[in-house]
C-alpha cells in the first residue's frame, strides 16, 4: 500500500474511531497478522503521533515466523501465535 493510502485509511478509521467511542477514550484494538505487519506498523504509527484515536492492545498470528508478532513485541505489544 503507498503512503498516501496508509494515511487516507488512518483519516478514515481515525473519523470512524472517534465516531465510536465519542472520542473521550482511545479504542482497543486486536490485530490478526500472518506476514510482514506493515498494516500493523501503520497502526502502530499512527497510534503513537495521535492521527488514529486507538491502541494496539494485542496481536496474534497464526504464523510462528510473522514478523509481524516482532514488530509488536518491539513495541510492547503483547503478541501471540496460536
């Protein structure tokens, strides 16, 4: 996904988030990955400068190998594979 993609899905999830929650609290979110995790590390990122009102509060694969679940525990982000 390009950049700009990331950031027009991050607007749109941040409005959708805000929406949800009223925007008075962060909303957890869980994260099933099998791969690299850039989806996550948009997430993770966007979730950290404020852009996207939620955390990442766990995310599991079904991938032993997904560097994904290393991307997370970088980021203390519990992370599982099942």
């Amino acid at each position: 996904m390009a950049m700009w993609q990331n950031v027009k899905w991050a607007r749109k999830m941040s409005n959708s988030v805000e929406r949800e929650t009223g925007g008075n609290k962060p909303l957890r979110i869980g994260v099933l990955a099998s791969g690299n995790g850039s989806n996550l590390q948009a997430l993770i990122d966007r979730s950290a400068d404020g852009t996207l009102p939620a955390e990442v509060s766990c995310v599991i694969s079904n991938n032993a190998s997904a560097f994904a679940l290393e991307r997370a525990r970088r980021h203390g982000i519990p992370a599982l594979h099942l």
